[in-house]
C-alpha cells in the first residue's frame, strides 16, 4: 500500500560535527538516509458483524455502538486463528506481494499484546517464513497497544545506525481484542499490520520529531492469563489517554517551534497535513483531536510550562475562555466542552482525521496495529486520490494502557 524504492541505499550517512556530551547520540548525523516506512501490507479476519446487529444482539438501544461510539462493525477470529496465524498471513503477503527475498531481512519485531504462550514468541513464530535465513535480529515487544510502536521506533534506530547491514527490517503490530460481555464489548476487533522499513522511504522519519510519555497507571491490565478478558477501567482509560495525548502534543510542538525557521507558523492542530490517532473507537478519536485545539489555546496564553500569562494574550478560538486556566483533570468529563471543542475542530477532523479513522470504524479495535491500520486507511484513501505529495506530513499519535505514548511526524 506504500511502496518506495525496491533497493536499499549503501550511502554513508554524512557526519557532523557534535559534543558527545551535549549533542544526543541521533544528532550526530544529517538526516539524509530518509529511514521510514516502505511498504505496508493487512490483514483482517473474514468473520465479521455489523455494529446494528450486535446492538440488538445485546439488547441495547439502537445507535448506542453506531452513534454512541461511532463504530459501524467488528471483525473477530474463529477458533481456527490466533495472533501467530494472523501474523504469520500479513507477512508472508508482504512478503510475496513486493517480492521481497527473505534473506535480505535482518531485523523482525513485533509487537503484540495477545499472548499464546507466555515465553516463546510470536517473532520466532515467523521464523518459518525466512527459511535458510538464521541472522535475523528482533523479538517480541509487550504493552498494551503500545507494543508496535516500540518494535517501529527499535527498526527505525536499527537502520539509521552505524549497524545496520543494508537489510530489510519488518514490524509486525498483530491483536485480538476481546472483551467480556458488557459495555466495553462493541470495542473488541481483530487485525494484523507488517511494515517494511528502510531507507530511502516514501514516508520517512526524523527522530527528533517525536515526544514521549511513560506512567504508571492501571487503566488496563491482564492479570489473569488463564482468562482472555482485560481488566478495564473505561473512564480512568479515557483519563489516562487524554492525559497522555496532551502531554505528548505539548512536547513535540516545542521541540518542532525551537528549530522552525524564523517567520513559520508555529506547530498546531492543523500543521500536519493529515493525522492518525491510536483509536478504540471513532468518537474518542473525534473527541482528543478536539482537545488539541484546547492546548493550542492554552499555549497561545500561557508559556510553554503552562505557568506565567503572556502580555496581550487572547483566546485562540475566541470560546475557550472559561477552560483555559482549570487543570486538564476537571476538564474531561466536561460535556460543555466537549461539545464546544467538536464544534472547533470538525472541519479539521474531517479534513486530516476521517480517512485514517474509516478502516478501525469497520473492522474495530486491533490494539497494537490500530495505529498503523490508521496509517494503511490514509494511504488507501487520500494517496489512491494522489493526495500523499512530496511536502505533506502525518502527525501519528500512539498509546497504549499502563501507559505508554509517543507522538511523532512522518514526511512524504
């Protein structure tokens, strides 16, 4: 579904000049390898239903999953799959569909939150599918929906490092989610996504264009590995994504502004071009997109840490004003706001957000491929258009519970 060249570059990242001791270690080379994504396959199981028949199925009023959670369907596995199977499918399509010879593979990572067995991994699962092909680096990263992203960001290191061999690396983000019967039900889903990375990629990577972060909380957890069904805290897990979302966009926005240029915009809500969000369902997508015009107002007030007015601010958006100064936690379950915010935000939304959002509507909640199903639904819909141009760039947002989240750019 992203396709760039088909031979990896065997230039030598240029050098520059760095003090080791202030400069960090990806600083120390021009970011000319463009290391990114090359090629992205999916896979999502055939069996299916419909989110209006798993409302009356359960009893529910009509448009509780379809509006409520703006969800339209929900894929699940039978017994004849499991998260091994899935991957082990999405990679051998990868494979096969870009003619890729295993033995120019030197990295497998995947990431994955559904466990068959709690010490051998799914990556030497997908070992069978690199057949006289032993030197293969990677395994198996584990955090909630996170996992992905981690083994993403481990392949991106690995080839822009002094390492890396001129091979192939291939991300896996494979999960089934399933919930016990309940409200959290409607947001299970099933899916697997490969990524091959490299360099000279048509969606490339900066490492300084990402934030990052780590908590300690229990939103979500499975404490229990005889039983399938997390243990979840729908309203901390919302808190905790929302907490995370901010944090993550007020980074990153000021690391982008200290090395803008001098006369560009600063970094907001509409600076990339499109977005992909991490997405248990639609309407929290729709709902923490619109926080983020809330953060830019606040940022337009106050300085970067949140503290000291600056002279002559205003409010951005003009309708924010009783927001601005309560502490983030007051503001979550505020519908008052939250009605303003979709308001705000929905010709954005709809603009930069509602291509990546359409695949997750229809085949529902993947965990640790949501993000990248995300990437593969933007890709299919607005580069099937030749809207993906040199020059545009994606804002991509992951989380997962427990909590991990990073928010970084990718360039066209």
């Amino acid at each position: 579904m992203c396709e760039g060249n088909s031979k990896q570059s065997d230039k030598a990242g240029t050098l520059i000049s760095a003090n080791p001791m202030t400069e960090p270690a990806f600083g120390i080379r021009l970011h000319e390898k463009h290391v990114g994504i090359l090629a992205l396959e999916v896979y999502t199981p055939s069996t299916f239903i419909k989110q209006s028949k798993l409302e009356k199925h359960c009893g529910v009023e009509s448009g509780k999953y379809t509006k409520g959670l703006g969800q339209e369907g929900l894929a699940f596995c039978g017994d004849a799959e499991d998260v091994n199977s899935l991957s082990l499918t999405v990679v051998h399509s990868l494979l096969e569909k870009y003619e890729i010879d295993p033995t120019t593979v030197g990295r497998v990572e995947v990431g994955t939150e559904t466990l068959v067995d709690k010490s051998k991994s799914t990556k030497t699962v997908l070992m069978d599918l690199f057949p006289g092909n032993t030197d293969i680096e990677g395994a198996t990263v584990v955090n909630a929906c996170y996992g992905g992203t981690a083994a993403l960001l481990n392949a991106f290191s690995w080839v822009e490092s002094d390492g890396w061999d001129g091979r192939y690396a291939i991300v896996v983000a494979a999960d089934i989610a399933t919930y016990a019967p309940g409200p959290a039900r409607p947001t299970s889903g099933a899916g697997a996504v490969a990524l091959l990375v490299g360099r000279d990629a048509p969606l490339s990577f900066n490492p300084r264009e990402r934030a990052t972060h780590s908590a300690n909380t229990w939103d979500f957890f499975k404490p229990d590995p005889t039983v399938e069904y997390p243990e979840v805290d729908g309203a901390l897990s919302q808190s905790c994504y929302y907490a995370a979302l901010e944090n993550v966009y007020n980074r990153l926005a000021d690391k982008i502004n200290k090395v803008s240029k001098e006369g560009v915009k600063e970094f907001d809500a509409e600076s990339p071009d499109y977005w992909v969000f991490h997405a248990p369902y639609n309407k929290l997508v729709q709902k923490s997109y619109g926080r983020l015009f809330l953060m830019d107002a606040r940022r337009n007030v106050y300085d970067s840490e949140g503290e000291e007015e600056k002279k002559d601010a205003t409010d951005l958006h003009g309708s924010l004003t009783d927001w601005l100064a309560k502490p983030s936690k007051e503001t979550y379950g505020d519908k008052s706001l939250e009605s303003t915010l979709k308001r705000l935000s929905a010709r954005a939304f709809e603009e930069r957000l509602s291509d990546a959002n359409m695949a997750s509507k229809l085949v529902g909640n993947t965990y640790t491929a949501s993000v990248f199903l995300g990437l593969a639904s933007l890709i299919d819909r607005v580069g099937g258009k030749g809207q993906l141009t040199p020059g545009k760039t994606l804002g991509i947002f992951s989380y997962g519970s427990g909590s991990l989240a990073t928010m970084y750019r990718l360039h066209v």
